[in-house]
C-alpha cells in the first residue's frame, strides 16, 4: 500500500497534499493546497521519467499548469505536452546508473540560481561526491569505508582541503568517536570529537562534545538520554556560546575570525579562560513518551535547575489493520486541560 493522501487541519489553516503514482509504482505527481484566513495557495510537482532519467517540475498556484491540472485531473500525469516548463519557478532534474543516484540539477527558475551535484559508488557504496554552487565553488567529498562501514569523509573546496571527519567505531560496530580534523596555514588539527556511549541493548545513553579552544580539548556539551521503557528524559548540558567559539586552531585564529565578522568588541570577552570560568552553565530537559511504533506521544518541556514544567504535548496516534498511521492528533496540555492543537490524516490505497 501506498500513501496517497495526507490532510493537515488548525485553527486558522487547512491544507491537503496527493500524491499520485504510475503502474510501476512511481510518484508522477503532488499537487499540495493550502487555505487560511488570509488566502488560498498551492503547488504541483509533475515528475517526468525518461530512461534512467527523472525530471521534476514545479508550479504555484494560479498558473496555468496548475489551473489546468485542478481542470482535468490526474489522467494528465504521464502524458507528454501538457504542462509548460517555461511556467515552472523550479526545475530539478536526477539521472540514475544501476538504481543509483549519479547526477542531479537543481535550476530555480524563480530566483535565476543553478546548482549541480554528481555521485560515484564502488561496490554499492558511495565514493565520491561533487557539487557545484550557485557562485561556481566547487565542492567535493570522498568516502573511505573499512569492512563495509564508512571511515572517513574528507571535504575539498575548489580542490583545497577543508574539512576531515573519522569515523571510530567500538563493540557490535556502534559508531563510539567521531573526529573532526581542521587545517590552519599548513597544520592540520584535531578541532571537534564526539564521543558515544550505549546502553545493554544499544540505544544512545550520552554524548559527549569536545571543542578546540586556545590550543587544547574542552569538554563544552553532553546529552544524556535516560530509558524507562518507552520514556526518555533528554538531559543536555553546554557551555554558552561555545558551539561560536570552538574548533579554532588557537585564539589568534579565533580573533581574527571575530574581527572578521566585526565583532572586536567580544575580544576582551572571550579571553583564555572563558570556557573554564563558566563550565557547563546551561542545563536542558525534555521528557518524550513513544508508543509501540516508537512515535511520540507525549513531550514535556522542564525548568531543568528548578525541575519545573513548562510545556506540555500529547499526541494521539492511531493506526490501521497494516500497522499504518491513519491520523495523528495534537493537544497542548495545560493545568491538566487538553486543548487540541492540529490533526493529520493519512489515507493509502
């Protein structure tokens, strides 16, 4: 079964998306509409295949594409000479070699910008990636893999290195560290580590977050996730403004980034000692139900340091005889009163 219909519904807006499929199975079409108090909109995705090549063109509301589309239906989808290209603000197309990706253009029509990107596998697994923005800069990425699992992806920016990120795994090939390797002049540095730890029956129990900061590792951030059940309370803990300060080779580097962005006047701020002094001064907490399809059905936002709620979601969830989410409703909890927020229907043929 296919998904074939969704419908989204507030206080102030209602909106219906289709989605509309060939004999094979492939999406050819999604026409989206949108009403509110203010006015009526909407868009249309016209999916062309030829050979090993896909085309997908899209059209907002009031053009003719679209009026002729809502005029005659979805016995348009698959013909040819029926929607004008020269009427669409976006235009991507994708070609594909043995079921993969290897090449894709996106062409926004509307805005005049073009960007490109293509794909290289080996045995199944990518190897390279190239894309090219809308300025022209040209960026690239290769894979390394060790026993099937991926190692290590190192970036290029119009061929000069720019970023390496490994990849260290530990038992049952759970990914345990990852390293980010930076370049300064002609240094290569470690600037950021991640570190995860898992529970008995592998799911994340913390990461931690490691920063360069003058010249040396500091820990600045750590998510804990705490299991009973199907209920997890999401600790986190970080260091103000560090995910901005860290991963610079040293300070003077770090100023001249600040200067940079016109920001001298934080120098003064932000000296040695800045991340020492504060420590981990924000604390978090989240608290998330889920049911038997792991789908959230509660969410409660707390005052970590006065352990306080704050807010609170419930969500509704139902499900077909295939297991199927048929419609989700949402409701803000507050004082005990459940006020509805939104409802989402899905509907599969």
């Amino acid at each position: 079964m296919h998904l074939w219909k969704e419908i989204y519904r507030d206080a102030y807006t209602s909106a219906q998306k289709e989605i509309f499929y060939n004999e094979q199975k492939q999406i050819i079409g999604i026409l989206e509409k949108i009403k509110s108090e203010e006015n009526d909109g909407g868009t249309l995705q016209v999916y062309d295949y030829a050979g090993d090549g896909l085309r997908i063109a899209r059209y907002q509301h009031g053009t003719n594409t679209y009026n002729t589309f809502l005029l005659k239906g979805k016995q348009l989808l698959g013909t040819a000479n029926w929607h004008r290209l020269d009427e669409a603000w976006h235009i991507r197309e994708e070609k594909y070699e043995n079921g993969e990706l290897i090449y894709e253009q996106s062409h926004n029509v509307l805005h005049k910008i073009t960007t490109s990107a293509s794909y290289e596998y080996r045995d199944g697994r990518k190897v390279a990636e190239k894309s090219v923005t809308e300025d022209g800069t040209v960026l690239k990425s290769v894979f390394t893999y060790q026993q099937g699992i991926l190692a290590s992806k190192t970036s290029f920016t119009d061929e000069q290195f720019t970023e390496q990120v490994i990849y260290v795994y530990g038992e049952n090939k759970l990914l345990a560290e990852e390293q980010i390797i930076h370049k300064y002049k002609d240094t290569q540095y470690l600037s950021q580590q991640r570190k995860y730890f898992y529970n008995n029956d592998k799911k994340l129990r913390k990461t931690e977050h490691y920063g360069r900061y003058d010249g040396r590792m500091i820990l600045y951030k750590v998510d804990e996730n705490i299991w009973e059940g199907n209920v997890v309370t999401e600790l986190g803990a970080f260091t103000s403004n560090a995910d901005f300060l860290i991963g610079y080779y040293d300070m003077e580097a770090l100023y001249a980034m600040l200067r940079d962005a016109q920001m001298e006047y934080e120098i003064p701020h932000f000296d040695k000692q800045y991340l020492d002094r504060l420590g981990l001064d924000i604390k978090t907490k989240t608290v998330k139900g889920y049911d038997h399809m792991n789908k959230e059905v509660a969410v409660e936002y707390w005052h970590a340091e006065f352990n306080e709620l704050l807010s609170k979601m419930v969500y509704r969830n139902e499900y077909n005889e295939q297991s199927e989410l048929e419609f989700v409703i949402s409701y803000r909890v507050e004082e005990g009163i459940f006020e509805e927020r939104d409802i989402r229907k899905y509907y599969y043929a």
